[in-house]
C-alpha cells in the first residue's frame, strides 16, 4: 500500500516505489491510499477505498517536471 500526497508528484514518487519494488518482486500488487487529513476516518475511509495508482497522473508530473527542466535551462543561458 502506497500513502504518498494525493497529487501529481505523489503519483510519481509512488511509481518510482513501484519500479524499485517490482526490480526485486516483478508479481507484487499495488495499492494506493487516498486521504486528505489525518483524522481517523480519513484514514479508515482511505484503508477501506483503496485505489490503483494513477500512472496518467505521474506521467503528467513527469512531463511537466522535464518541461521546467528544459525552459529553466533556456532561461538561464540568457
């Protein structure tokens, strides 16, 4: 189970467990808890609704991180 942040960076760095995780074990499963605040029924609706990481999510993250990358790297040669 995967508790990274409810947005596109949080899908991401779970992917990046994913990968890591599947290098050593290439049949486990992966789920994702979503939840907002730390209150107990948060928690306990996150642990009861889990989820299928979202890879369209990270993979968007990625774009836009590699799209900051590239325009940072044009605006500094000048």
């Amino acid at each position: 189970m995967i508790w990274t942040d409810c947005d596109r960076e949080g899908e991401e760095i779970g992917f990046d467990i994913i990968d890591l995780a599947k290098s050593v074990r290439p049949n486990i499963e992966f789920f994702k808890a979503h939840f907002s605040s730390l209150s107990k029924i948060e928690i306990e609706l996150a642990v009861n609704n889990l989820l299928k990481p979202n890879l369209r999510q990270a993979e968007a993250f990625r774009v836009n991180k590699e799209i900051d990358l590239r325009i940072g790297a044009i605006f500094t040669r000048f």
